[in-house]
C-alpha cells in the first residue's frame, strides 16, 4: 500500500483552517476581547422564509409514505433543474434541462470535476486563486501554470496565446480579489479556449452581487462560450446555503472532444460516485427562485452590499487602493506601510481584533494583499470598519 504522494506537493493545512487556528490562539489568550471577523466568506443572514417554508413542507412530505423520497435522479429533481433553467432564461441565456446538474456546492463540483479530464493535462490558474483550484489538481498530480493577476492589469489577466493548457480556471466576479472581467474580456478568453481546444472551467458562485449590466452573470452570454466552458454556481451565496449545501453546474451538450461528450462524462461520473442532494435541501433551493423567495433574498443581497460599500468607502478615505467592493461581496486591498500579508493579519488581529485573509495565502501575487468580507453582520462590519480607520489614522 502507498499513500498518494502529491499530498506532499499541497500545504500541510487550508488557508482557512490556519487562519481559524490563529484566531483561536488570539482568544484563548484574550477571553476578553472580542474579535471582529471579516475574513473566511460565510454568510450570517438566515434563510430567507420562504425557504423555510419549503424545507418544512419538504420535512412533511418524508413523513407520509405517498409522498417519501428516497433516492433522488443523480442529475437533480426535475423541479429545481426547471427553476435553475428559468433562473437563466431570465437573464436571456438558455440552457437544456439535460445540461443541469444538482449538487452538493461549487467547492465540490469544481474539485470533482477533474474526474472526467485526462492527468495528463495542463492546468492555468491566476495567481491569486481560490486555494481549491489549485489543490486538487497538485492532489491528483496534474501540471498547473500560472496567470499573473496583478495591480498593474486590475488583477484581471487575459490569455496568452504563446502560452498553451488544457484547462483554464476563471471565477468572476473573483474571489479573492472581486474584481470582475467586462464581457469583451471574456470573448477574448472564450475565443482563446476554442483555439487551443481548451476548456473553461467558469466559477460564477458571485453572480447574483453583479449590478452593473454590462457585465456578464454566465460565461454563457458570451458567444462561442457552449463549445469550450462548463459553468459552476452555487446556492450558498445568493441564498445564505453555506451550511445547507446546494449547488449545480452546467456542462453543454455541445461540448465534445475525439467523440467523448463531457455532458455525458459527468452524468457518468456522478451516477458512480453521487447519491444527490437531498430531497429536503432541493425544495428549499427550488424556493430561491421563486417570485416570494427572489423578492426576499434580494433583501438579503443588498444588507451585504451596503456592508461592503462601508468597508470600500473606508479605504477611499484612508486612501488604500483596492479592487472589489461593487459588484462583489470582498474588498482587496494593498497593504499599507508595505507590510506583508500576514503582518498586516497579525497587526489587525492583535492591535484591533479585526480579522481578514492574508492575501499571500491566495498565491504568490497575493502577497502584500489583503481580502476583507461583506458577509459579516452590519453591526460587526460598521465596528470593524471603525476599528481599522482608527487604527491607520493613527
């Protein structure tokens, strides 16, 4: 028996979990400070009511033997992959029932995802990068390539024709950085793929905080996008299911290579390895898209957007230059008086009790870079935000 060995080439632990592991030393050797977090991106509103609703009305229905559910379709049922599909039309892109696919999260999907692609091919990620994109692929011993994401191109690379890979990583709006590519930029990606014979894998988990119309919510808006991209979204942002878990991905039937067909891989895929989401958990997510629970969640949306507009207004007066902020629950921003990633994580930490996320932790661009969240209730963020103006004005 061996161990896989490339566990080797990954960190010994996830950036999140290091930065709970330094908060919990802080306060157990501060029990008398209270610690303000906007770094890991968990929501803290509840669930919208008319999700409730439908979770309790689900919980009934496993309670009488006419309407118990047992195993679930692997794709996801039928009622939550039409309201997906609505979801979509409603933002004038259409895709096949056939094409959606129910899952337990993004996260999961996109390290998953990996199963129906060869280890033999080479991987472009930017550099900063949400650590999962890189960690699973390093996990199963692929070659990953780097796209400098930089101040100087608003930490938004573009393609590179000298550069060739076979699977290109894009999240926009971005996480860690929020920035948010324009439509002519994605084009420009979509037609890179195609011409390499690559594939997109598109986060899209921070969609719904796009305001602005001209940006893209699908890399399906794009043009030549339905040959060359497979779209991830989540349930966990838009409607506060970060503990719920649900999520779904939508691979195009026109997405073939050397007569394999990658919708037909996944369905493959997850009928070995995937039991569904559960019964219960897809009738609240079903409840999302509804006219009552759209209504509610919107709600929901703008309470985060107003916090991250106080934390982007902060650095406007402070002077801090970042990207994020609109159209994006996270604010980047340059460390000031050049401190690294995590002296400036220490120093807020221990001076202020205010935690973000090194930016360092996110890759070697990151560095000298920090992410603050929206997510944290108003009260916490408008004292955070306070504690920080104090604390570098002084």
């Amino acid at each position: 028996m061996n161990y896989n060995l490339n566990f080797n080439n990954i960190g010994e632990s996830y950036l999140f979990a290091e930065v709970a592991n330094r908060v919990a030393a802080y306060s157990k050797a501060h029990p008398d400070k209270k610690v303000l977090k906007l770094g890991i991106g968990d929501v803290t509103l509840p669930l919208a009511p008319a999700v409730i609703s439908a979770l309790h009305s689900a919980v009934d229905d496993m309670s009488k033997s006419e309407t118990f559910k047992g195993y679930g379709p692997y794709e996801g049922y039928g009622f939550l992959r039409e309201s997906i599909q609505n979801y979509y039309k409603e933002n004038g892109v259409r895709v096949a029932l056939s094409e959606i696919f129910v899952s337990d999260g993004a996260k999961s999907d996109l390290g998953n995802i990996l199963d129906i692609f060869s280890k033999e091919n080479v991987v472009l990620v930017p550099d900063p990068v949400y650590p999962v994109y890189v960690d699973t692929n390093v996990m199963a011993g692929r070659k990953v390539i780097y796209a400098d994401a930089t101040e100087q191109n608003g930490f938004l690379p573009m393609p590179d024709y000298k550069i060739n890979c076979d699977v290109i990583y894009i999240c926009s709006p971005n996480n860690p950085t929020g920035a948010a590519y324009t439509r002519s930029q994605l084009k420009e990606w979509v037609d890179y793929a195609n011409k390499k014979g690559a594939v997109i894998l598109f986060d899209a988990a921070y969609e719904c905080f796009i305001t602005d119309n001209s940006l893209a919510r699908s890399i399906f808006e794009i043009e030549g996008a339905k040959t060359c991209a497979i779209e991830f979204c989540s349930f966990s942002k838009i409607a506060g299911f970060t503990g719920t878990r649900c999520g779904y991905t939508v691979i195009p039937h026109a997405l073939e290579k050397d007569g394999m067909n990658a919708n037909k891989l996944w369905l493959r895929r997850q009928s070995t390895k995937f039991n569904g989401v559960p019964y219960i958990v897809q009738k609240g997510a079903a409840a999302v898209f509804t006219k009552e629970g759209m209504s509610q969640i919107k709600a929901n949306l703008d309470y985060y957007r107003q916090n991250a507009k106080l934390i982007a207004d902060c650095m406007d007066e402070l002077g801090i230059w970042y990207t994020g902020g609109k159209n994006s629950p996270y604010i980047w921003l340059k460390c000031p008086y050049g401190l690294k990633s995590w002296e400036f994580f220490d120093k807020l930490l221990n001076e202020v009790q205010v935690v973000g996320t090194p930016g360092a932790g996110f890759g070697n661009n990151g560095e000298g870079y920090f992410r603050l969240t929206a997510f944290g209730s108003k009260e916490v963020t408008a004292q955070a935000v306070e504690s920080i103006k104090k604390l570098l004005q002084r």
